[in-house]
C-alpha cells in the first residue's frame, strides 16, 4: 500500500478506536449527549476513511485530491468530536467556533469528495489511469 492511503488508514484506525472508548465512556455517563454524538461521528468516519483509502489506493495515478478531501474529512471528523468530548468532560470547549469549523470541515470535504468522483465520471476512459506495464516478453 502506498504512504498517503496508509496514512488515512492508520488516522481512520484510530478515530474507530477512540469513537468505540468515548461510546463506552457514554454508556457510563449520565446525559452524555455530546460523548454520544462524538462517538458516532468518529467510527461511521472511521469506516468512510478506510473506504476512501482503498478507493484511492485502487486509482494511484488520480488519487492525489481524494486523497486531500479524505484528510480534511478526518480532520474535521477529530475537530468536531474532540470539542464535543471537551464539553462533556471539561465543561469547556476547545477553543471558540472549534465544533463549527470541524463541521465545516466535514461538511466541505463530502463535498470534494463528490466533485472527485464527478471529475471521475466526466473523465473520458483510461484518462489518468497509470500506463499499463507490458508484460516480459518469451524468447
């Protein structure tokens, strides 16, 4: 597997690991709403990262901006949840607007991501696609 992909995988790994800890931290809980909703957000993200990996880890020739949605869509996924798990923790945010600009994030990166696929389907066939390696001739 190439770096970037496995890059996604490893940060999407962990988002799962951490969204299944915090969904176990609200069942524990009482009227831990926010640790709920950062859960959820981080294993269905998780599972969209690792899928969007393998997507790109299939298109190694034009994966180069899915590949940079994904990431934003990770990072905004880690902004969001991690503010939401501040509140309910800390009593306090993160920082200020930091649970709206991951959201943002979020919502911006399905947003390239959909442009990507778009561009893809536009695409006239075999444009960007890695030359094929010939295969070793018989003498």
């Amino acid at each position: 597997m190439q770096k970037r992909p496995a890059f996604i995988v490893m940060i999407a790994s962990l988002q799962g690991a951490a969204g299944v800890g915090l969904a176990a931290a609200a069942a524990h809980i009482e009227n831990s709403a926010n640790l709920h909703t950062a859960s959820l957000f981080l294993m269905v993200h998780a599972g969209a990262g690792l899928a969007l990996a393998a997507l790109a880890a299939g298109q190694p020739g034009r994966s180069g901006w899915l590949l940079g949605a994904t990431l934003a869509l990770l990072f905004g996924v880690t902004l969001f949840s991690g503010d939401l798990a501040s509140r309910a923790w800390r009593g306090d945010r993160l920082f200020p607007y930091a649970a709206p600009l991951g959201g943002a994030f979020v919502i911006l990166a399905w947003l390239a991501v959909a442009a990507v696929a778009l561009a893809w389907l536009l695409a006239p066939a075999g444009a960007g696609d890695p030359p094929e390696r010939s295969a070793p001739k018989n003498r």
